[in-house]
C-alpha cells in the first residue's frame, strides 16, 4: 500500500488541493469554476498524451532489442546443434602432434651438424698451426693410449663433445675398411682461429678406441654373420632372494677371439659405435628380449625384462616408431622395460619425448647408469620411470667429488619407492655387501653374487607364435534308430 500511495502521492495532493480551491468557487463562481476545470482536464489530456508517446516509442524500442536477441539466440541454438567434426579435429591433432616431433628431430641434427662442423674447423685450425719441418727426421711413434673402459656394459656415458667426430661409414663390407684421410699440412704456420665456445646439446659422440683394422674387421663380420646373442641376468629381492626380473644382456661371439666364451659389450660395443650399428644391435636386442618377454607370458610368470637402450638410439626415431607399433598391437609386451642412462632423461627435447611418451603405460621405464644420486622422484614418476638402477659400489662406497644429494643414501630407497619407482642395486660382485645393501633398505639387488648372466635356451627364440585353433564345425549328430521310430509315430 506504502509505494502505491508513494507512487500517486502528487497526484493524490493535486486532487486535494482542487477540491479546496474549487469547490467554493463552484458554489459562488460556477463559470469560472467550469473553465478551470476545462483547462486543468486539458492540460491533463496532454501530458497523459505525451507519457504514452513516451511509452509506446520504449516499447517499440524494447520489442526491436528482443528481436534482435531473439535472432542471435535461434543463430545461436542452431551453430551448437550441428555435430562437430570431431574426426577433422583428432586428424588435424595427429598431424600437428607429428610436426611437433619432426621439428624436434630436425633441431637435434642441426645441433649435431654444428657440434661437427665446429669440430672440424677446431681440427683445421690445429693443423694449420703445426709448422712444416725442414728435413725428414725419423722420429719413434708414440705409444697409443689404451681405449678407455665402458662403465656399464651396455652403452657408454653420453659426452657433449669429442676432440674428433670421426666420420661413420653408411655401409660396411668386411674385410675392406675405409683408411684415415690424411692430415693436410700447410706452408706457413698460421696461428689458430679462435673458436667461441657454443653451448648446445648435440649427439654423443663415442670416445675413439685405437684403431685395430683385422680386430674390427671381426668384430663387424660376426655381428653381420648373426653372431649376437641374448643372456639374461637374474634380479633377486633382498634378504628373501626371490627372482622378480631379469636383465638383457647383449653378449657377441667372436671367431677370432674366443670362441668359447661371447666377448661382452667392453669389447665390440666401441666399433658398433665407431661404424653405426648402435641402432641396428638395439633392433635385434629388441625383438629377441620381446620372444623372452611373451614367453614369460605365456607360462603366467608376471617377471619384468629390462633392456638397456643405447643413448644413440634416441636421434633415431625409426626404432621408437617401431617399438610402439609392436607394443601396441601385442599386450603382452607389458612386461619389457627398456632402460635409459640418467643424462639421457635429463637432456631429453621435444621431439624425443614426443616419441616416448606413446610407449608410457604400455612398457616400463628406467633409469640407469646414473651420474650422480640427486633423484626427484616427483619427476621421474611424471616422466613415467618404474625403476631406478644403481651400481652398488655408488650406494656403499660415494667417491669424493660426487655432487652429494639432498637426502640420505638409506633415504633413497623408500623416498623413490613412495611414488611407485623401485630402486635396484646393480654389480654387486661381493657376498659382503649384501648385509650393507639390506641395512640401506635397498629392495633388489642384481650380480654374479647372486647368479652369473646365462644364455637364454634356443628353443624360446625360435618357438613359432601361438596362433588360435579354428572352430571346428559340429558334426553331425548321431542318434538311437528307437527316437527316430518315436518321431515317426
């Protein structure tokens, strides 16, 4: 009642006041009461007249802002109920997703090719700068320094840079090997160029062993004559020792020799890497751990493999490729693990991951040959890495120098194994550390304490795949000569 009275309060007052004023002069003054009221009705007309003018040109105006909203809404309704091209979309993603990795491997070989070309104008400028002697002397030749030892019998550590690229051969036909070029020498000494350092990350280049052409000319002519073979080395669970994987080992078996005992990956892994047949081993490693892999399946052993990838197979993107495909249409691969050195997960770009990431809930992941102990388990979880190998002698004996981690070493065990990644000791060699290794908490253990690598059975790599039976058609049904009597009556 409050703001209707609120509403018409002025009008309410001048109805008031009207009839105070005019209603003594309709009692006196009919006349001039009839033409005052004549003119307040009048200018009362008007002014009602005006509002609804007013009125009608808002309301004219309100109807054109609906129909205006109206339009777009119905414009609106019909754009979100035609079906999306959802399969327009997935191809467009696939094709950018693969862009993305071909930028990525693209920037790896130039990276690689300017790492090489800095290299070799280091080289030239070395060569220019030794002056040219006046008369032959004969001069002793140096001793040749012993080929540096591999810490880890899979693949070496990954280097930035080496002091020489030494090209690889696209092919290789035994026994003919390609010589060195000759260093050119120049007529006047030339002082070096100064080169600036660049810091980018190219492709590991392997250190150079000395150069033994009859011993190369073996090891390649027994790696193409199918001389490589597979052992397998137990992980056991400590202090129960119980077998729960196994490692891959690639093991080559060498005419010249001994052919007795295969020559272990110190021996012939620098040449496959001085020719580039890194890959080549990693693809034939690969598809015989997957026949161990599904004939563990098959006996219903749940045992993990690991198989150590080489840091060179990374910039080839082919083998990975590969990989997933066969992963991808075998389920039972779930049980391969492939390894990575620790440099190579933390130097991993776009295109790499680009490449690993498809593998992740497929096959495991590891980390091995670790630099240092400074683990984040938050990331390797993330990046999907199970496992965790470490030499022993890191766990047990830290050498001075090390970048020391933020956690205890019998803090390392249980931190990783909180975000689902198992820590294993590998190279233990000596019954002694097993005590020190259980007090440390470290959950496995792998080395020839606990058994030697052994060849796996040849009748596992050549047993054919299990194909199913096709269904046989029901024959037909035979039956007593009384039921068919029975029928007939």
């Amino acid at each position: 009642m409050v703001p209707v009275l609120g509403r018409y309060a002025g009008l309410l007052t001048v109805a008031l006041i009207g009839l105070v004023v005019f209603g003594p002069l309709a009692v006196f003054l009919p006349l001039w009461s009839a033409l005052t009221l004549g003119a307040v009705a009048t200018a009362a007309t008007g002014l009602a007249l005006t509002r609804i003018k007013t009125l009608t040109a808002r309301c004219e105006k309100l109807s054109g802002e609906v129909d205006l909203l109206s339009r777009r809404l119905l414009k609106v309704e019909t754009t979100s109920a035609k079906p999306a091209p959802e399969s327009g979309e997935a191809a467009l993603r696939a094709q950018i997703d693969e862009l993305t990795v071909e930028f990525g491997l693209l920037s790896g070989i130039v990276r690689d090719l300017t790492a090489v070309v800095s290299t070799q104008d280091a080289e030239i400028a070395s060569l220019k700068a030794k002056p040219v002697p006046v008369a032959p002397v004969p001069v002793a030749p140096a001793p040749v320094a012993p080929a540096p030892v591999m810490p880890e019998p899979i693949a070496p550590a990954p280097v930035a840079a080496a002091p020489r690229a030494p090209a690889r051969p696209a092919a290789f036909a035994p026994p003919a090997l390609q010589p060195p070029a000759p260093e050119p020498q120049a007529s006047a000494p030339i002082p070096p160029r100064p080169i600036p350092p660049r810091p980018v990350q190219s492709r590991p280049i392997p250190p150079r062993p000395a150069r033994d052409p009859a011993g190369e000319a073996e090891i390649i002519q027994a790696f193409e004559e199918d001389g490589l073979e597979i052992h397998l080395q137990p992980v056991v669970s400590l202090p129960q020792r119980k077998v729960v994987a196994y490692e891959a080992l690639a093991r080559l078996r060498i005419g010249g020799l001994n052919p007795a005992a295969p020559a272990e990956p110190e021996t012939f892994l620098p040449v496959l890497e001085r020719y580039g047949r890194t890959t080549e081993l990693d693809r034939r490693m690969l598809q015989r751990a997957s026949l161990v892999v599904r004939h563990l399946a098959r006996r219903g052993s749940d045992t993990l493999l690991t198989y150590s990838l080489s840091p060179l197979s990374l910039f080839e993107p082919g083998l990975l490729r590969e990989l997933g495909r066969t992963v991808a249409e075998d389920p039972s691969l779930a049980g391969l693990v492939i390894a990575l050195p620790q440099a190579s997960w933390r130097g991993l770009d776009a295109g790499q991951r680009g490449l690993l990431m498809p593998l992740r809930g497929r096959i495991g992941f590891s980390l091995d040959r670790p630099d240092d102990l400074r683990f984040d388990a938050v990331e390797l979880a993330a990046l999907g890495i199970g496992q965790v190998r470490v030499p022993a002698a890191m766990l047990l004996r830290p050498q001075v120098g090390r970048p020391l981690s933020d956690i205890a070493v019998e803090d390392t065990g249980p931190a990783l194994a909180r975000v689902g990644i198992r820590l294993v000791a590998t190279g233990v060699g000596d019954e002694a550390d097993v005590p020190d290794l259980i007090d440390l908490d470290v959950p496995f253990a792998q080395g020839a304490a606990f058994a030697a690598p052994r060849p796996v059975r040849a009748e596992v790599l050549t047993a054919p795949p299990e194909t199913p039976a096709p269904p046989t058609e029901p024959g037909p049904e035979r039956r007593p000569f009384r039921s068919v009597l029975r029928r007939a009556v």
